[in-house]
C-alpha cells in the first residue's frame, strides 16, 4: 500500500505540524514501511491459537493503602499554579 505525500502532509495538518519536503519524504516512506508491516500481520494464520491462550496468566496487584502526607509543600513543590489544596492547569479545550 502506498502512501503519498498529500495524505502526509493532510496528518500533518491535522496533528498541528509542518514539514519540510525531505521529512515529508522520509515519513511516506515510514508510513509506508508501517502499513506493509500491518499488511503482512493480516496474511498470519492465527486460527491455532485459542482465545482464551492469554487468559491463564495471573496479575499480581498490590494492595492500596492510604497514606496522609503531611509535607503539603514539597508534595506541590513542582506545581506552576496552586488553587487551594489543588493543582491548577491550563485551559484545554480550544
């Protein structure tokens, strides 16, 4: 499957990005090295392999313990801007 460098250059534009024509180059040929990858997946015979094969394995989880930390300056030493015992973030939502 071959990709060109309009569909390049219409991701780009979507994602936000510029390139330069040598990158847009180098993506095609990226994207294109990607999709004949996914090509050759599809062409793999998995029907021997069960649907519950990955199911046997077991999680190890730990337990969760709530723990007060009372040092409230270091814990929000890192933070730009603080709004009570919150951290406060940029408007993300255009």
């Amino acid at each position: 499957m071959k990709i060109s460098k309009e569909e390049v250059r219409y991701i780009a534009k979507l994602a936000k990005l510029s390139f330069t024509e040598e990158e847009t180059e180098k993506f095609v040929m990226e994207f294109d090295d990607i999709l004949t990858h996914f090509e050759n997946i599809d062409k793999e015979n998995i029907d021997v392999i069960g649907s519950n094969t990955f199911d046997k394995g077991e999680s190890i989880l730990r337990m969760d313990e709530v723990k007060v930390f009372e040092n409230k300056k270091e814990l929000f030493s890192n933070a730009k801007s603080i709004r009570g015992t919150s951290i406060e973030i940029p408007k993300v939502i255009e």
